[in-house]
C-alpha cells in the first residue's frame, strides 16, 4: 500500500511539472508560483542597479555640473567703482582700466605677487608665452623648448597712475638648456631670505619633470631693473609632482599645492612615479613583494602619455578630491623631506597664509571654492603671536578644516590686499581681504587653452571679507554684491552668512572695451590672478579706492585705476 501512494504521488508530481511547462510555454499564459523564473531577471536587475548609480549622482549634482557650463549675463567690462569714505571727503571717480604693455613675449601670465621692501612700489610676474604649446595642467604638450620668464611692473600709489612698461628679469646661473615654465611663486624679505637678495620659490613645469626653482632676487649694480640669480632646484615627489601654488615661510620651509593625481605630464617611472604610488596606496615609500610589483605596473600604466591625459581629464571634469597640499623642508645637506598635510581637495591651485599663520586658505578649483584650514602650532603658548612666522608654522604643525566656501567660479590663485581694507585688525585675516580669481566658464577656458588666438574665456575677481554680523539674510534685506552685474550670490552652490563676497571685476573677455581715456583696448580674459593696492589717504574705515591688476593666463595684463572694494 505505501509504494502504491508513492508511486501515485511521483505520478501527480509529474504530472503538474508538464502542465506548468506548457503554461510558462504559451504566450496567454499566466505567472504562477510554481513557475520558473525568467532568465533575463538577474541581468536586468544588475543593468538597472549600475545605470543607478551612473544617474544617481548625476542628478543630485545637477547644480554643480550647470555650473560648469558658466553664467549668462556677464558684461563686457565692469570694475567696482570707489564710493566716498566714511570721515574722508573723496570723490567717486569710474574706474579707469588699461593694458600694460612689456617685451612681446611679456604675455599669458599665471601669477603676481607685491616685491616686499623694494623701494618703488613694484610687482613680480610670472608668464609663460609658450603656454599654448606647453601646459602641464590642460595641455597641450606639444613644444617645452621656448621659455616663459619673470617680469617686474613699477606702479605709483596715487590715484592718478602714471604708467610704466613690465621689464623682464635676467636669470642668473639657471643654465640655457633647461627649460622654464612658471606657474605659481612666492617671495621672502631681504630679511627672511637670508642675505641681500630675496630669496624666491618658482614652481616649474619642465619636460621631463616639474621642480621648484629656488633664487635670489636682487637688483643689479646701479640699482635699475633685477635679476634672480639660481641657487638650487627642488625635487620631491610628494612636492613636485603636479605643483602649482607656493607659499614660503623661510628661507627652508615652504608649502605647495599639487593639483592632480593623474598627472598629464608623470614623472620618470623609478625616481618618481613608483615612490609617489607607494606613498599614496600604503603610506610609505618603501615597499615590498605584490606591493611593489603592484605599484611597478600601475606607474608603467600611469606613465604612458595617452592614459595620463585621459584620466588627468576625467579627474578635471569630475572634479574628483585627489589633489593635497605638501610641506616641503630644506636640510642641511641640501636634500628635501616632505609631507602631506592636506589632501583630499579637488583640484587644489592657489594658496595663501595669513600674516599670523593661524589660517591657510587653499583654492579647490572643482569645488568650486575655497577650503580654511586651522594651523594647529606644535607647541601652543600665550606668546604664540609674537613668533616669527617660520615658528609659528613649524615642520610639526597640522592643518585642520574648518570652512568649506563655495564661489561663484572656478578658483585659480588666491591672494591678499597688499594693505588692510578696514581697521577691524580682530578678523580672521587681519583686516586684509582676500582676493579670489578665477574662471566662470571652465569649458570655454580649456577651449580657449587649444587656441588662444581664437577663442576666449570670462573673467572674475571677487573680495572676501568676514561678515561681523553673520546673521542669517532676512526679508528685505540687500545682498552685499547687488551692484554687479551678475551678483555672486546668484551662482553660490551655497551660501555662508560669516562671508561676505564682493564683486571687483567681471568680463566676458569677448568684446574688447575702451581703456583709459578711451586710448586703448582693453580685454580681461582668462583671469587667473590679482593685486590690489589701497590708495595712500583714504579712511581704513570705510570703503577705499585703489589699484588693481589682473593677470590673464591666455591674455594680457590689465591694471584699472579708483577700484572699490
């Protein structure tokens, strides 16, 4: 009797398997549970989950990625005219802007900086006419042979300007086979340098590899125009491997910025690559076994010309936070020893330090913004103050964030006032405000980057300054840049209340304006850098008028006359 139900049972079963199979068979024919699954399931549902998370962050960075596209409405010029002072009776005068002219090849300039004690008043300049041919960063990298060079520019301090002509520096014992692409710099006093000369700090992007060129800015016998005289180069590959910005501290201490993981241009395989990717994957420059045949493959990979510029490309567009800040220190032996204090910036270009190197101030270029680090000192005292700067900010002091701040551009190099703006001396930068510049159309930038005769790209200068009230924005209440064109705030990804950002310059960089007096054409693209010098005499009160230049990376050099700020 049990092997008859048994066999009656095993019957039933497959019985109902070959109705189920001709159901599922039949294009009318229903879902049931004792079905089986559709084939294509699993690798529809594997599809469905990647395109998710392709789309996902798309759309959630919308903002941003409009961003990218840049603003509509900006005008051809507009510069930030002067308003009276508050106990000084000045009157407004309109901005007046014009180029200023040097040697022919005194053009597409990256960055400027005042030359501390010089007795006129004077700037230093670092060009780069080859940049068409020779960019690191953007590309291309077609011819590294014709050099860029240093130019200085003698300005008055008055409000009426009298103009002068860049001259270019001689360099000294740098040898003529070497090439020299300038990019960021920083200067040190006749007195933190070390002797008579001011002790200058060049990033240099070269053929094979960048380095940090290291001179003596002196003045000739006779006293007219100056030379740098070579003292050493700097090779590290925490410190050189795509730097672009430089603040020196003393004579043996500087930080740089490295923009870029993926370097368009890598340094050699061995002495570079290999050390570098070590140190980034297991945090140390010696390794062994599968880790270093590990690191040995990828930097062969990451070497080749092809790939760098693909991914150095997608890191841009991305805006993908593997750019760091290193800390480089000179020993005694000449050697250098690095370390990486900051990281994980997108694109990190220009830096600044304030005076009481308490605070530095890095430009994430694809954030787009800038990011404020706290310096943590190695040994916090009630003295701490009245240190020299290269104590206060010493090889054992840390960075800590602190603010994110979104711009309305893409940030290139930072800088501050040359003079405090207002007395509040209590601020977190001393009274001084803190100058961004950069590119609101990034696109239109690399664009213009392939053919700068041709194509072109806006530009935006912008102050911040700590708002003292840092109250929220309340109904009726006025935007502190309403007077621009195309306010800021109306391209912020955010807004913080404890900043306020002012507009100083803004230009298509498409239509060339009347300059001074209406005798010269002035066009402002591609603004990469800027100075501003407060007139001698106005009320620190109140809002002043002064001086301010521009630097154009695929353009000229524009200085306009009674710029408020």
């Amino acid at each position: 009797m049990p092997f008859a139900y048994l066999r009656k049972m095993r019957a039933e079963e497959e019985r109902q398997r070959l109705l189920s199979s001709r159901s599922s068979s039949s294009s009318f024919s229903s879902f049931s549970p004792s079905s089986a699954p559709v084939a294509g399931s699993p690798n529809r549902a594997i599809k469905i989950g990647l395109l998710a998370i392709l789309i996902v962050p798309i759309l959630l960075n919308l903002p941003w990625f409009h961003s990218a596209l840049g603003p509509s409405g900006m005008p051809d010029l507009w510069v930030r005219p002067t308003s009276e002072a508050s106990t000084i009776a000045v009157s407004a005068a309109r901005p007046e802007c014009y180029p200023v002219s040097g040697e022919e090849d005194f053009k597409f300039c990256e960055d400027l900086h005042l030359i501390p004690g010089s007795e006129q008043e004077t700037v230093l300049i670092s060009c780069d006419a080859n940049r068409a041919g020779w960019n690191t960063v953007m590309g291309p990298l077609n011819s590294p042979e014709t050099r860029g060079g240093l130019f200085t520019y003698g300005y008055s301090t008055a409000a009426e300007q009298e103009r002068g002509k860049a001259v270019k520096v001689e360099l000294r014992g740098f040898a003529s086979e070497r090439e020299f692409h300038p990019l960021g710099f920083s200067l040190l006093g006749p007195s933190e340098g070390g002797g008579k000369g001011r002790r200058l700090f060049v990033v240099n992007h070269g053929k094979l590899r960048s380095s940090v060129e290291v001179f003596d800015l002196k003045q000739p016998e006779g006293g007219k125009g100056w030379e740098a005289h070579w003292f050493k180069s700097v090779v590290h590959p925490l410190a050189t491997h795509t730097p672009n910005s430089i603040h020196a501290i003393s004579d043996r201490l500087f930080i740089v910025t490295n923009d870029h993981l993926f370097a368009r241009r890598p340094g050699p395989v061995d002495s570079h690559m290999v050390p570098l990717l070590s140190h980034v994957l297991f945090g140390s420059f010696n390794v062994e076994g599968w880790k270093s045949f590990l690191v040995e493959s990828l930097a062969k990979v990451l070497h080749n010309r092809r790939v760098a510029a693909i991914l150095a490309h997608i890191e841009t567009l991305l805006g993908l936070p593997l750019g760091w800040v290193t800390l480089v220190e000179l020993e005694e032996d000449g050697k250098a020893r690095a370390k990486v204090i900051a990281k994980g910036i997108p694109f990190a270009n220009g830096l600044v330090l304030t005076a009481d190197a308490k605070t530095l101030v890095v430009a994430a270029t694809t954030y787009p913004g800038v990011w404020m680090y706290d310096v943590v000192a190695p040994t916090p005292t009630s003295f701490y103050t009245s240190f020299p700067t290269s104590e206060r900010f010493a090889w054992d002091s840390r960075l800590r964030l602190q603010t994110k701040l979104h711009l309305p551009f893409r940030v290139d190099n930072l800088a501050f006032a040359s003079y405090p703006t207002t007395l509040n001396s209590t601020d977190i930068f001393s009274g001084h405000a803190l100058l961004a510049t950069g590119h609101p159309a990034p696109l239109k930038l690399i664009a213009m980057s392939r053919n700068p005769t041709k194509k072109t790209s806006p530009s935006w200068t912008i102050s911040i300054t700590p708002n003292p009230t840092s109250s929220k924005m309340g109904v009726g209440d006025e935007w502190e840049d309403k007077e621009a064109p195309l306010p800021a705030h109306h391209f912020l990804l955010s807004h913080n209340a404890q900043w306020r950002i002012r507009t100083l310059l803004q230009s298509t960089g498409e239509t060339p304006s009347a300059g001074k007096e209406g005798e010269d054409e002035v066009n402002v693209a591609s603004s990469a850098s800027a100075f501003y010098r407060p007139y001698a005499g106005w009320d620190r009160g109140g809002k002043v008028g002064g001086l301010l230049m521009v630097s154009g990376l695929y353009c000229g050099f524009t200085a306009c006359d009674n710029v408020g700020i």
